[in-house]
C-alpha cells in the first residue's frame, strides 16, 4: 500500500475513534485526546503488517489457544475500562491492539 495511502487511513480512523470519544466523554478529555495518536499508530502498523495478521489467522492449534486466552482477558479487562469510563476503555483496547501489532510486526522482521 502506498504510504500515503496508508497514513490518509490511520489519520480517518484515529479521527473516527477521538470523534466518537469525545462525543460520549463527560469528562476525561485529556484521556479521549490521547486516543489520536495512538490509534493512528496501531492502524499504520496493522495496515502495514496486514499480510502477516492475515496468516496469524491459518495458525497451529497452540497459537489459536493463545489468542483465545488473550483475547479472553483483553475482553474481560476493557469490559471493567469502559464500565469506569469509556475512553479508559478504548484506550485499554487500543493499548491491546498495538501491543499486538508491535509483536506481529517484530516477528515478520525476523
């Protein structure tokens, strides 16, 4: 993909995602502010690495095993973030989705 491209989509996402944050946020602004770069981040590296999400996909038995345990925690942890306040719990996802990303992206390095 070109980098343009690519930076156009991880700016609309990270947009979206701040926009609709704000939009339900009482409070916690700076919080909700914080989502901007650190979605644009996490689209950039996903839509980078995008082949190599893909294939996680067609993994063995164990790595499908450790995904539903991370993904089991992850979802149990940003259900008690969003019931204390909704950008702690986008943030709590985006926080997961880039610590994801960043391991995808050092093992397709390798």
């Amino acid at each position: 993909m070109h980098p343009a491209l690519r930076y156009a989509v991880s700016l609309t996402v990270g947009l979206l995602v701040t926009a609709t944050a704000v939009e339900v946020a009482s409070e916690d602004h700076l919080l909700a502010m914080s989502l901007f770069p650190l979605y644009v981040t996490v689209t950039s590296m996903v839509v980078t690495h995008r082949r190599a999400f893909v294939a996680l996909n067609r993994a063995a038995a164990p790595a499908r095993k450790r995904a539903a345990i991370v993904g089991g925690v992850g979802a149990l942890t940003g259900m008690f973030l969003l019931q204390a306040s909704i950008p702690a719990g986008i943030a709590g996802f985006g926080l997961l989705f880039l610590g994801m990303a960043t391991v995808v992206a050092d093992f397709e390095d390798l």
